[in-house]
C-alpha cells in the first residue's frame, strides 16, 4: 500500500546520501587546479588533507562545504518532515545518511573522508546546543593535546553523551550513536599511530616514541 510518509522518508535517506556524496575535497581541488586527495599525504579526502597542498583557501572551502552538506540535508530533511508528517529520527536518519554518503560516496567510487566536518554540520543543524558542544570538546581537545585525529574520536565518545543529557532517552540517539560508531572505525588507522606515538600533530612533529 502506498504510503506518502514512509515514501517521504525513503527519498529523503536517499537525497541525503546524495548530497553526502558530493567530495568537497575532490571539487574544490579541482576547480583550484590542485591535485586529487587521493593521490596524497594520507589519501583521504578531507580538509586536513588538502592543507598539505598549502593552499589554505582550498582546505577553508573544503571544511566549509563538508560541514555545509551535512547540514543542507538535514534543512531538506526537516522541510520534507514538516510537510509530510515525518518524526525527528525520520530527520536524524537522513543526517546519518548524508555522513555515509561522505564515507561512501557513489561519485567518487565510494573513495570517502573520515566524516569530522560531515558529522558536525548534521549535528549543528539537529540540535545547535549539541553541535556546539561536541565541536567545544574537539577544540578543547586538539587545544591540549595537538591531535586532530584524537580530538575528533574524544568528540564521537561524547557526542551520544551530550545528546542523551540534551535530548533524553529518545529513539534519535540511535542514528547518532551509529554515527559516531562510524567515526571511530574510520579512524581505525590513527588509533594504531596514535597508540605507537606515530600520529602526528596539528602543526608538524610527531609524538616522541615512549612519551
């Protein structure tokens, strides 16, 4: 039987991924002239990433853009929700669809980033006060310990937390939860450098071996 919510939801999720899809690393890149993040550094598609090119100006609009469509599919998920009758975890569901679009993203051959950005933008555009919190933790974070990759995995253990204070025990933590699962398993490779004293730090150098 045809039902135009569930419908609703169903276009939305895939809108979402779609919009996720789109690799701001790859697009700014190329229309700046620079080379493909893949080819690169740690071959990840993201705003650190590009700021080994140097340019400064590209890896500002990769953040911006990778930040940016995680909250534009969370706006759209919130004006198909006030116009189909759909739930908060109808929206939260299509947030995470769009941080899986840049994991995987269907245009880039599911060549994707690590979702730091993403996941802030759909955060941001859930619940402000729970974005604003989780991005206060990755500063503090990256502040006193000069790690990008530790202060974004500190961020994923924190993020389900500040939502179940902020939110309560609703069924919208599950997505979120999922979300920050995936987080922490994209950065798999820096938890192995970060435990050998390998990763380096926001700024150059690396940790000394046996500190």
């Amino acid at each position: 039987m045809f039902n135009i919510q569930n419908n609703a939801a169903l276009l939305g999720v895939v809108l979402a991924y779609l919009i996720g899809s789109v690799s701001f690393a790859v697009v700014v890149s190329r229309l700046m002239g620079l080379a493909d993040p893949h080819t690169y550094g740690s071959g990840n598609p993201g705003a650190t990433n590009v700021l080994r090119t140097g340019n400064r100006r590209a890896a500002a609009l990769t953040l911006i853009g990778d930040a940016g469509k995680g909250a534009v599919a969370v706006g759209l998920a919130y004006h198909l929700a006030s116009r189909y009758q759909l739930t908060e975890i109808d929206v939260a569901w299509m947030g995470l669809a769009a941080f899986v679009g840049h994991l995987f993203p269907v245009f880039h051959r599911f060549a994707g980033g690590k979702g730091v950005a993403t996941a802030a933008g759909v955060l941001l555009a859930l619940s402000p006060w729970l974005g604003l919190a989780t991005l206060a933790t990755w500063i503090i974070i990256a502040v006193f310990f000069r790690y990008s990759s530790l202060a974004a995995l500190v961020s994923a253990v924190f993020a389900p937390c500040f939502a179940w204070l902020m939110l309560g025990a609703q069924p919208v933590l599950i997505p979120l939860a999922l979300m920050s699962l995936l987080l922490i398993a994209r950065h798999r490779s820096n938890i192995t450098k970060l435990l050998a004293g390998q990763e380096s730090r926001i700024g150059g150098g690396r940790k000394a071996s046996g500190n």
